[in-house]
C-alpha cells in the first residue's frame, strides 16, 4: 500500500465533506459538527457504561443469562444496522472509484476507504464502543477467559460489515438500469420490514392459548442452544455463555469464523468492484432481446365518474397526478407501511378474532383504524411538489387557477386513501363487529380525516416544500432551517387527526348518561363536523391558491434543483 496515496485519499475525502457542509450554510455547517461530537461522545459513554454493567452487573449472572443479554444487544445492533441500510442503500461510494481509475492509484487503497468510511454510521458508533465495554467489563468482573470476547465481537462487526458492502455493490450493479432501481430500492425496503415483522407473524400463526408443558419448554431450549452453534449472528451470545462455562472453544471458533466469512465478503465485495468498473458485469448481464412491437393502446380513465362542481380540467389534472403516482417508486415505498400494516393486522385478527370489547369502546378502534390509513399517504400529502421535478415547470406555466391545482392534487390522492381505509375498517369491522352505524360513521370520519389533512398538506406543500430523490422518500440536501420545518410540517399530522378522536369521546360521554347509543352518536357528531369541514375546505382552496402562485418560483427552485 503506497501510503502518500491513501493519506492524499483521505484528504481528498474530507475536502469533499468539508464543501457539502460549507454549501449548507454555517448554520448547517455548525449543526453536523455538533451531531458528529455528539456521536462520539455518545460513543465513549456507552463503552464507560459497558465496562461499569460488566463489573457489577453482570459479574455474577448465570451462562444462560449472559446468553440472551448478548442476543438481545446483537438483535438490537442488527435492528438498527438494517434501518440504516435501507435509508442509505442508494448511497454513493465515498470516493467516485471510476473518477480515480485513470490515476495511478492502487484500487484497493480506494476500495478500503470506500469500506471503512461506509460503515462509520451512527449503529456503529453507539453499539460497538459499548459491546467492547461490556467485554473489558466481563474481564475485570468475571474472569481473565472473558478477554476472548474482544475478537469474537470485533469479527461479528467485521462480518456483519463485509457483507453489507458486498450487497450494496451487488445492488449497485443491478441499478445501473434505472427503472430497475427504483423497484429494487422499493423491494429492498418493503423486505427488510417484512424479514423484522416476521417473528410477530410467526408468533400470531403458532399462538396457544393453553401453557407449554415442561418437557416442551426444554424442547424449545435445546432447539435455541443448538440454533447457537450454527446462526452466525448468534455466535456472539453462544461464546459469552462457553465463557462464562470456563470454555473458550465456542468463543474461538466463533471469532475465526466471523473473520472468515468477513473476509469471503470482503473478497467477493471487492472483485465485484473490479468487474463492475471493467464492464465485465454490464457485459456479462447484456443479452439481445427482441424487440416486441408497440400497441399503442386508450389510456383507462382513473376515475370512473366525476364529482359535481369539478371542472373538466380539474379532473384531467387529478387523473394524472393519479398516473404520476401508480407509476412512482416512492409511492410505492411509503404505501408499502400501509401494506405492511394490513398485513399484520390482518393476520393477527384472522388468529385472534375477539368480540369481548364493549359497544362504547368499538368506535375507538374504528378511529384508530382511519388514523393509521394515512401514515404512509401523509408523506405525499404534506409535499405534494416533492415528486414533481422538472414536471412542476408545466403547473408553473399552465393558465390553470391555482386552487384548482390544489384540488387536482388532493384529488388523486383521494381514491388511495379510499381504498386503503375501507379495508382497514373492514378489517376492524371482522374483529370487533362493528354495528352499520359505526361503519357508516368511520367512513365520514375518513373523508373529514382527509379534508383536515388536505388543508394542513396544502399549507405545508407550499411552505416546506422539498424535492424527494428519485427512488427513495429522503429530502435531498436541505439546509437545517428547512430540515427543522419539515419536522415541524410533519409534527402536525397527529395534531390535525386529533379532532377524529372527539367523535368517539362524545359517543362515550353521552352513552355514559344514558341519553344515546354510542353508535347513533358517532353518526350524529361525524355528520356536524363534516359539513363544516366540507365548507372550510373549499374556501381554503382560494388563499392557498394566492401562496401558491406567490411561492411557485420558489418551489420551482427547489425542487427541480439537480443535487450531485
């Protein structure tokens, strides 16, 4: 290794950093430094913490119960390890490798700054100081034996590193096609939440409601303790507990085995660059197709009918927000949390079918149920402009009223959060079965659900708006006045859905005092607010109209702005 070249390297890579801070202004300049000391810190508390529970704590628990202290932290390490993967699975290397290849500069040297450097996330920084900790506490607290956790962790990490930059860089070579990118990154993710939401499903399907016998719970343990020997990731708690037994053996042959397979990942990571960055790869994938001829085929209307008071151009609007949307990866992404969430629910109701809960308490699940409709469609709600681009130029220069820009807009969204809270309180209804006039009175609460939401989505859109990266649901490089005001615009979709949950307390109050069911009351109630909110709504349409047309330069500037 040529180590002017790698210090060069390095220098090079904090310049860059250092000019992505100053081009957000000082006040963001300022703030990434604070979150960076802070991580360290963090950090160093952790390992202080550590080594202080490994002393006192845990100097005199049983082998079985460092056992699962140390799953538990692996788990939760992976957990976090697997938010951050996804967040940044569509992130750049940190040095552009086919920038350098022209350079007489060793390709490994970049290859292991590009490694070292991805993984110096905030998982890192605040779960292996404190593993390490904890191991040095064991040490001084057990026994001089404990040492031998220091490199089994060290090869977990190391293992659990390589392979994530091997799959990134496979990932990589599958998204040069950017149509196939953006499903990529939208499968990735839907995945990785399902893989975490699995043991919740499993756990529904295998529930018994009678108590496992004796002989079953130690079937069950001997099943888990031979899970230990094989399940790479358990590797660390399995060694932990032959520590604690006086064996090194397990904790030996699970550190060799970490920085084994680290090793083959980070072999088979690197001749990946290799072969992507000569084109073998693109090579090795291309293969002549035949192109199919083209039917030009009608495009189908998004909408079947037509609402009374909509125009014509309104409408035609609406259908292709709507189109924008069924097409975009992003909105795939954030409805995939409503999938998800149907899902679960779902299964856990087919297994857990319970009707036990009292009429007055029902239409408070029948609220919750439209609450968590709109946890994936708020994001587009809230900026509505995000997803647009370079398309915002055309409602920029289209003569169309400004209001009935946003109607269009709000509009498309509509028959999306339709569809999704029907099934949700269908759901709810075969669960808890609710009576036709708490249905009826979840569906307004609904449609009010989404008159609120429309109007603080219309203000914030025009406020705070932000341009989404293509493929993904993150802002792009937003300075900290308006990362504040994104958290602030999204801090009000709780706020806005609280009127939602007066419906039921009302129901409840009123059937407490005997004067009416709780069900004719939730009618009653959704009815007197959803009027009003029908009024309000059309006449906010005007003044958020005027800001739009006040503020759409600005918007245009934002989110058509090309980020490196």
């Amino acid at each position: 290794m040529n180590w002017r070249h790698l210090r060069t390297i390095l220098w090079l890579r904090w310049r860059l950093s250092r000019n992505q801070w100053s081009r957000g202004g000082p006040l963001n300049a300022v703030l990434t430094m604070i979150v960076v000391a802070a991580g360290f810190i963090i950090g160093a508390l952790g390992s202080l913490a550590g080594v202080l529970v490994g002393i006192f704590a845990l100097a005199k628990v049983p082998p079985l119960a460092l056992l699962g202290i140390w799953d538990a932290i692996i788990l939760l390490f992976l957990f976090f390890w697997m938010i951050g993967l996804v967040s940044q699975i569509q992130r750049s290397e940190t040095i552009d490798v086919g920038k350098m290849l022209h350079l007489p500069i060793s390709l490994k040297d970049i290859f292991l700054v590009n490694y070292l450097a991805s993984h110096l996330t905030l998982s890192i920084i605040l779960f292996l100081p404190a593993m390490l900790g904890l191991s040095f506490g064991l040490l001084l607290g057990r026994s001089w034996i404990m040492f031998l956790m220091v490199p089994l962790v060290l090869g977990f990490i190391f293992m659990i590193t390589a392979w994530t930059y091997c799959l990134r860089g496979w990932l990589v070579t599958l998204m040069v096609n950017k149509r196939r990118r953006r499903a990529i990154i939208a499968g990735v993710t839907f995945a990785f939440i399902l893989v975490f939401q699995l043991p919740n499903l499993l756990g529904n399907i295998l529930h018994d409601h009678n108590r496992p016998s004796d002989s079953d719970k130690l079937r069950y343990q001997r099943l888990v303790l031979t899970a230990h020997n094989y399940v790479p990731f358990l590797w660390v708690g399995n060694g932990a507990m032959s520590l604690a037994q006086g064996s090194p053996w397990a904790a030996v042959l699970g550190a060799g085995g970490g920085f084994l397979l680290g090793g083959l990942g980070l072999r088979r990571a690197y001749r990946s660059t290799v072969r992507f960055y000569q084109g073998q790869a693109a090579r090795d994938g291309t293969k002549q197709k035949r192109k199919k001829e083209k039917v030009a085929h009608a495009p189908r209307e998004s909408f079947a009918g037509k609402l009374p008071g909509v125009s014509d151009q309104t409408w035609v609007l609406a259908s292709a927000f709507l189109h924008s949307l069924a097409r975009a990866p992003e909105a795939k992404m954030a409805l995939a949390t409503n999938l998800l969430i149907l899902l679960i629910c779902g299964v856990s109701i087919l297994l857990r079918r319970s009707a036990d809960i009292s009429d007055t308490y029902k239409p408070f699940i029948a609220t919750g149920a439209v609450a968590v409709t709109f946890f994936g469609v708020s994001q587009f709600m809230f900026n509505m402009f995000g997803m647009d681009r370079s398309g915002f130029r055309m409602l920029v220069l289209t003569p169309m009223p400004r209001n009935r820009i946003l109607l269009s807009k709000n509009l498309a969204y509509f028959p999306i959060v339709l569809d999704i809270g029907l099934i949700l309180l269908i759901i709810v209804d075969f669960a808890v079965h609710l009576s036709l006039l708490m249905f009826l009175a979840g569906f307004m609460q609904l449609v009010a659900a989404f008159l609120l939401l429309s109007i603080a989505g219309n203000l914030a859109s025009v406020l705070v708006p932000y341009r989404i990266a293509p493929g993904s649901m993150k802002p792009t490089k937003t300075t900290a006045l308006t990362t504040v005001l994104i958290i602030l615009s999204h801090m009000l979709f709780p706020t806005v859905l609280l009127p939602m949950f007066l419906m039921p307390v009302v129901g409840l109050l009123v059937s407490k005092l005997g004067w009416l069911p709780a069900g004719p009351t939730n009618v009653l109630v959704a009815m007197l607010l959803l009027g009003p909110l029908v009024f309000i709504y059309r006449r906010s349409l005007t003044p958020l109209g005027e800001l739009l047309l006040k503020r759409e330069k600005k918007i245009l500037e934002v989110v058509t702005k090309e980020v490196e």
